[in-house]
C-alpha cells in the first residue's frame, strides 16, 4: 500500500484527535459550534504540532456537506477531498515558494469569486513568513476587508516575522511542542496496529523526522521499522508530491 495512504489513514480525523492542544481545539470547537467564525487565523508553533492538521480539521468542519460541524463525517466529497488536497474550494499554498506579490494577487483576484461548490472559499497558506513585504502588502487589502465567504489559514515557525498589521487581522492560535510521553503514546498505537515493534528512542526519531535510512542501519533497526518511519515522513509531509 502506498505509504500516502498509510499516513491519511493515522491522521487526526477530528479535533478530538488533536493531541496537546486542548487551549486549540476547544476554541475552534466553541467557535464552529456557536457559528462565529473569523476570517482570518494564524497557527504558530514548531514542525510537527499540528498546525496543518488543525487547518484541515478546521476546512472539514466548515465544508462538510453535513456541516459545519465540530464533527465533519470524513466521508463526503467534501472532507474526503480536503484529506487528499485536491478540494476546489480549499487552497493549500506553501508561502515558501509563493513568496511573490503575484502569487498574492492572483489569491486576491480569486477571493472575489464565490466558492465553487462548498460553504467557504478556504486558503491555508503555509510559512506564511516566507512572503515578500509586497505580498504581505498585496494581502493586507485583502484581510481588511474580507468577502464573507472566505477564509484565511497561516501557519509559521517564525511568528516575529510576520508582520504586525497582519497579525492583528488573525485570530493567533500557539500551538505547543508535544511531550515525548504523548508522541511515544501515538506512535506506539499506530505501530500496534500496523503489528510493528519499536524501540522508544527510535519512535521519537520517527516523530522527528531525524530516522535516515543511515541511522536504521546504524542502529540495527529492522526493515519494518523503516517502513513506519516512511508513513510518518509521509505524514508530516505537507504536499501531496510524495
Ligand atoms: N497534535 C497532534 N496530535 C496528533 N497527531 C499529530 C499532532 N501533531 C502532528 N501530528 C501528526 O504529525 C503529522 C504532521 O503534523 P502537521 O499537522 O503537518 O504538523 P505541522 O503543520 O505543525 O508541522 C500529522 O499528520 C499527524 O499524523
Ligand atoms: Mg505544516
Ligand atoms: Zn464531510
């Protein structure tokens, strides 16, 4: 089975699943359950927290056919399609290799068009940092003055640099570093159900991202090891490209 499947397949499916981030996911439970739902958030915190996750969480729940709901079904085109980032309606842009005033343009131009086919018109754009001040200029217009049917994710490693204004346009959300109790929990999980057996310091290597086939060998890991350790690279993974 592809190691993309794999990965989909042991991802936070719902808020609930979200692990470490209580402060987080009972804010935007609150907030979908009461139907006050900002137009622009941004997600801080380190690699491998949750950020992207709780971005697509929060897409799902807005634009579930059955929603929005604290709980979307993860079954309708809607979610199923946000899960593979193929959804019509749900942008994700890596603002590190957008980092132009055109490519912000291009986001402002089609922001005035309504959604193709869900509730919201949904743009995640990660490493927000990364924009040029033109960019950053070129969407501050837009956050300003944001057309109702649309929604804005950032997500950053780097908060310090984005800039003020359009931080004080986003409702800021800091996720925190996960403890290795809580990350050696999940991954033993996960390696229970894929019938795997794993050392605990190579699980927070997994988690890490830091198990190079180099470091498998080194440490005598077996092979089955190394195919966990490719779902999570996989999994952590933000585009589809693998
Ligand atoms: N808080 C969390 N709870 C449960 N799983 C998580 C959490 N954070 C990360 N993960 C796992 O790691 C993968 C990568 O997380 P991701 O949301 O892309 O992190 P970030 O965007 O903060 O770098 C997810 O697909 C998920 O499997
Ligand atoms: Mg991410
Ligand atoms: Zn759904």
């Amino acid at each position: 089975m592809a190691y993309r499947v794999l990965s989909r397949r042991y991802r936070p499916k719902v808020f609930e699943d979200l692990l470490g981030q209580p402060h987080v996911t009972r804010t935007l439970s609150n907030a979908i359950a009461e139907d006050r739902i900002g137009h622009a958030y941004l997600f801080t915190g380190p690699r491998g927290v949750g950020k992207t996750t709780a971005a697509r969480l929060l897409a799902k729940a807005l634009n579930c056919s059955k929603g929005p709901t604290v709980t979307p079904c993860n079954n309708c085109s809607s979610c199923l399609e946000i899960d593979e980032s193929r959804s019509m309606d749900v942008y994700e842009i890596d603002g590190a290799s957008n980092t132009g005033v055109d490519n912000i343009r291009e986001i402002k131009n089609n922001v005035q068009y309504p959604p193709s086919r869900d509730r919201y018109k949904i743009y995640i754009i990660d490493e927000v940092h990364m924009l040029s001040q033109g960019a950053f200029n070129a969407l501050l217009k837009t956050l300003e003055e944001p057309p109702e049917h649309v929604i804005f994710i950032f997500a950053t490693t780097e908060p310090q640099k984005v800039p003020l204004t359009i931080q004080s346009r986003c409702q800021r959300f800091d996720f925190r570093k996960l403890r290795n109790s809580m990350i050696l929990q999940s991954i033993a999980a996960i390696a229970d159900k894929e019938g795997i057996t794993i050392d605990d310091e190579s699980k927070l290597h997994l988690w890490q991202g830091r198990l190079t086939q180099e470091v498998t060998i080194q440490k005598g890991l077996s092979k089955s090891s190394f195919h966990l350790f490719a779902i999570f690279i996989c999994s952590a993974c933000r585009w589809t490209s693998l």
